[in-house]
C-alpha cells in the first residue's frame, strides 16, 4: 500500500508513530495521501492538499492505487461547505457525519454523489469547489463566521476543534483556493501591504513572537476588526501594534505582516 484516501470523517495525524504524540494535523473526509514509511502499525503520510507529512495510525487508512491517486491530484473535488453533513454509501444504510473542508472526488452535482473507489456515496446539502465566486471576499467571511466559537485545538481543522492555521486554510479551502498549513508557511504566500487601513475583508495578517516567528495568523474583516482561533474562533480588533483583545482590554499578538492572497482582475 503506497497510497491511500480518508473513508472517515476525520483522521488525526501526529508528530510521532505514538497515540500520545501530539497531533499536528487532521485529514478530512475524501483528502488523499501518500504513505512514505511504515513503523509497526503506523504510517507515515504526505497529504497531496498541503505537502504535510506526520504519522497515522495504519488501521484507519482506506488504500487506493496510484492510478487513482494521480487522478485525485488532477481534478478540483467539490468541497462540503455546509457545517456539518451527511454521506451515505450506495446500497449501504450507514451514514457518516462530515465537517467542512471535506472533499467529494468526482462529483456529480445533479445526482448528488461522488466516488472513492469503487464505493459510491451521496451527499446531502452545499458543496463548493468551482472557483467562479464573483464575491469571494464576502463569500470568506461568510466561511469564518461559521466556526465563531468553535474551541482552539492544537492541529484542528474542524468545528470541534481548530488552530489559527487550520482556521485560515479550511476557510480558504471552501473558496477554492489552496493555503499551506502552518501559518509560518502562509506567511510566504501574496502579497505584503504596507498598513493596516490597506486590508480587505479576506485578507492575512500574521503574528510574531519574541524571536521573530511567525506563530498566529487570522483573517481580517473590517477595517480593525480581525476573525481568529485563539482560545476559541472569536472576533477581535487589530491595528499597527496587534490585536486587542475586546475582553481582556490588552494586546495578545504583535503584528508582523498583513498579505493579500486574493487577486483582483
């Protein structure tokens, strides 16, 4: 097995082949990868989304060949958009509970289903995966404002749990476009704006620490006003020095860059 495919809603992915280690990543339904090591029962994966690479363990991989695998990476899948679905396998009564950001390979949006494999699925509710959203910006802040409250979880990329990064590349993802996973790999892509009255609904800022790592990333959304997952997704204000945030009265993180991913004609 050299390749395989998330058949469940959510697969995590740790730093060591251990259940202890810390999960620094989680495969939604319908993402694919490829194995690169194998360690007793745990496999070492490389997501074709993101280029990340951790530990899963074996036992919750559905393999797929690399035929398959190549035509994956060639197509754009539909992406569930709605905050939480079903999916249901043809000629099979179970259902799976699915999160935003999961993907439906070659989807039939008339008939409503998709396939991994051989097994063919359906699906109910919103997907989106056409790239054509004349009003992304809005359609991105729509995205975010889904997962306010949901509770910060270190490597999460869903409403039960979700880390700045996470929060930014799912949001993406639902609009059809493709992030990094880490926010100090975000940080590299668009482009820089010199102030902050410059931003735009959609845009990145980036956070630093002491020692001048990027270590938070949030999306703006009005002018001053910026959509993070610190603690939980909240909205607070930002400016020049950072964010303020509206409870404590205080600045949290201190403002490094703000980039502008999306590209206007």
């Amino acid at each position: 097995m050299n390749y395989g495919i998330s058949d469940l809603s959510i697969i995590p992915v740790r730093r060591e082949p251990a259940e202890k280690s810390e999960m620094v990543t989680q495969i939604l339904f319908g993402e694919h990868f490829e194995l690169i090591e194998q360690v007793e029962n745990w496999s070492k994966v490389r997501l074709a989304y993101d280029n990340y690479e951790g530990w899963v363990d074996t036992k919750m991989i559905s393999p797929i060949d690399e035929e398959f695998y190549h035509l994956l990476s060639k197509q754009l899948s539909a992406v569930a958009n709605d905050t939480f679905n079903l999916v249901f396998q043809e000629k099979d009564y179970s259902n799976k509970l699915i999160v935003p950001g999961s993907s439906f390979p070659f989807c039939d949006r008339e008939e409503k289903s998709f396939r991994i494999g051989e097994k063919k699925y359906f699906y109910q509710g919103k997907v989106t995966g056409n790239g054509s959203d004349d009003h992304i910006r809005d359609s991105i802040i729509e995205a975010a404002l889904k997962y306010f409250n949901a509770p910060y979880l270190w490597g999460g990329r869903t409403p039960y749990g979700i880390d700045c990064s996470g929060l930014t590349q799912i949001v993406y993802k639902l609009n059809s476009i493709s992030l990094p996973r880490d926010a100090s790999q975000q940080v590299m892509v668009g482009e820089p704006l010199t102030f902050v009255e410059e931003a735009l609904p959609g845009d990145l800022a980036f956070f630093d620490n002491n020692e001048g790592k990027i270590t938070h990333v949030g999306i703006i959304w009005d002018r001053h006003k910026i959509i993070h997952a610190s603690g939980k997704v909240r909205i607070d204000n930002v400016d020049h020095q950072g964010i303020f945030n509206v409870d404590t009265k205080r600045y949290t993180h201190k403002l490094r860059v703000i980039k502008r991913i999306i590209t206007e004609e």
